[in-house]
C-alpha cells in the first residue's frame, strides 16, 4: 500500500482485466483510440468519431486519452477534456469524460474499470478532484459500473441530450441521459474502490422509515433494441417517464436495486 491509494486501485484493476492502460499523446499513438471508438461507435457512412487532429488539439489544450493494451493490442479506450461546473457561485474545473468503451470481443471483463481508474489517477495527479460523463439510464451494467463498482452521485437527465445519432449503438433511438459526478476522493468512492457499495434493499428500506422507490430497467436492452425494437422504445419511454416523475418529486438516485433498477429516494 502507497500513500497514493488511487494507484494501488489501478494497478489492482489492470491486473483484474489484464490490461495496460497508456496515457496517449502523440498522433500515430491517438489512432489506437480512434480505432477502438470507431469499431464501438461505427458510423453510418463509415466516418470517423474522432479525427486524430482533434485528439491532438484537445490532449495538448489539458484533455485526456488512453488506451487499454493486451499483449500489445488496443483493445479499450477513453478520451475526455477539461469542463468547467458551478457550484453556489463559483466554477471549479472537472475532466468531462466523453467516451469510454472496449471492443466488443472484450467486454465484461473489467476494462470499463480499468480506464476509468486510470483516468481518476490521472485527474487527481493534474490537480482535478470530479470526473463527469452522461450515459443511458436503460443499460443496466453501465449503471452496475458507475454506482457499485465507481461509486459516482448521479445528477441530471436530459431526454434525448445529444440529438439524434448515426452510429451502431444509439442510431434510430433518442439519446436520453443520466450525469455521473465522480467526486474522486470521496467516502463513497473509497467505499466503492472496497467493494463495500452493494444493490440495495428496497423493502428494508421502506420498513426502516425511508422514503424510497424504484425504477426498473431492462435485463439488457442491448439484445431487446436488435431483437425487439418496439419493445426497446417502450422501455426508453417507460424509463424516461419513471424517472422524470421521479425527479420532479423531489428524489434523487442513491444507487442500484435488489432487483436490478435504480433505487431512489426523497429526503426533507
């Protein structure tokens, strides 16, 4: 043990996922990335998501690009930059992690983890304490990955924030969103790093006095959007609804379900 924990978090990631995460700075080194977040997000007419150009500018202007490496091979990547957030009147500085994802012969081997650990180490070495990232409130293991294994406050939805959409995930569907705050050196987040944030009981929940509902999601709207699109858009409406209603009633997300959903409540 270091007097740096967030390291021995990474390192025991990487390990986990048997990965290298690379901080990438240099053009030909960017186009790992590129790679990676072209085969994760294929566009319509074959385009790139990020030029490396761009990359470059905004590495060099404060952002942020990895790339997770097996055996040599890219097989993961994250690319973020510098944002700015208000709180009680005054701007603080965050990194706004933009994308994030693994090939698809990779996934659910802990890579997710791996970049996002090696991002924290990252921020808190430049001098930045939050990371914050949207993401679709329907796929249950981003929600798994962001609540129980990153331990993130979730703040803000936004239906359909980014418009409409040409790539192989979110075309065709709107691109509604949740807002992770990853607030890097805190309680809850060590408790995460410790294995320590579990789904929660609803119903002791309710019998020890609090105030807590839940919204369900889907076991996995990835396979339901290929095999039953009309059923995906009632589960984008149905969740949109739940949670907005929710919202405007005064309760916020304070992690995952017994059952799989999201577990809110309404404090004073």
């Amino acid at each position: 043990m270091t007097d740096r924990p967030w390291d021995d978090d990474l390192a025991r990631a990487e390990a986990r996922a048997n990965v290298e995460v690379r901080l990438l700075s240099e053009p030909t080194d960017l186009a790992d990335a590129q790679r990676v977040f072209d085969d994760v997000w294929p566009s319509a007419d074959g385009s790139t998501q990020l030029p490396t150009n761009l990359m470059r500018a905004i590495v060099h202007a404060g952002g942020y690009c990895s790339a997770a490496y097996r055996d040599g091979i890219p097989i993961g990547a994250a690319f973020g930059f510098a944002g700015r957030h208000e709180v009680d009147g005054t701007w603080h500085d965050h990194l706004h992690s933009h994308m994030a994802g693994a090939l698809e012969s990779y996934r659910n081997q802990h890579i997710g983890t791996a970049l996002k650990l090696h991002q924290r180490v990252w921020a808190l070495g430049v001098g930045l304490d939050t990371i914050v990232w949207t993401f679709d409130p329907l796929v249950r293991r981003n929600a798994r990955l962001n609540l129980i294994k990153l331990g993130v406050d979730v703040d803000g939805f936004v239906p359909n924030f980014y418009g409409d959409m040409d790539d192989g995930i979110n075309s065709g569907d709107p691109t509604d969103r949740l807002f992770a705050w990853w607030h890097l050196d805190s309680e809850q987040v060590s408790a995460a790093m410790a294995g320590d944030v579990t789904e929660l009981d609803i119903a002791a929940l309710r019998h020890a006095g609090r105030d807590v509902r839940e919204v369900a999601l889907p076991e996995d709207i990835v396979a339901i959007r290929s095999d039953d699109p009309a059923a995906a858009s009632r589960w984008r409406l149905r969740v949109r609804e739940d949670l907005q209603t929710a919202f405007a009633g005064g309760y916020r997300i304070i992690g995952l379900a017994d059952h799989g959903g999201y577990a809110l409540e309404r404090t004073p």
